[in-house]
C-alpha cells in the first residue's frame, strides 16, 4: 500500500500564474504550489497559444494575472503538462 503522504492533490486554484505584458514583451508562467515550473511562455510562444486557440484569454481589458490563472490552467491541462487536478498525480 502507498502511503498517502506521497500523492497530494493539486487543485486548479492551486497553481500559481505569473504575467508580464509590456510593449512588445510578453511571458505567461504557471508554476506549481511548490514553486516548480509547468510552462514559461514569451512572446511568440505566446501568441502562438493564444492564436491556436489553446490558450484562452480572459474577457476584459487589462486582466490581473489572478483573471489569468484558471487560462494557463486549462491551457497546461490542454496540453498535457498537467493532469486534470480532479486526479491525484505525485508531487515532487
């Protein structure tokens, strides 16, 4: 039997979302609860989620990265960088 103390739920509130938009600079970075990375997006990386369609953006102008978070979520999901936080996957 494993123990419990091993896999945590992580849920989609969980993940903290960091976004940078100036000028011609942009960078969207989901990290987990314990600070590790799931995806650090620049610029055209960016765009380019956000033009396929994968990553959503929030719908009002000048969005707080806290209007982000449940975006970059779905979009890591989407992905498959993450699994959906309704299962219990190992945190490391």
């Amino acid at each position: 039997m494993a123990s419990a103390t091993l896999f945590q739920p992580i849920g989609r509130h969980e993940y903290v979302v960091a976004v940078w938009f100036e000028r011609d600079r942009r960078n969207i970075r989901l990290e987990t609860p314990n600070g590790r990375t799931v995806f650090d997006l620049w610029d055209e990386a960016v765009d380019d989620a956000i033009e396929s369609g994968y990553l959503t953006t929030p719908r009002h102008p000048r969005p707080s990265q806290v209007d982000w978070q449940p975006h970059a979520v779905s979009y890591a999901i989407a992905m498959g960088l993450i699994a959906d936080p309704g299962q219990t996957r190992l945190v490391r």
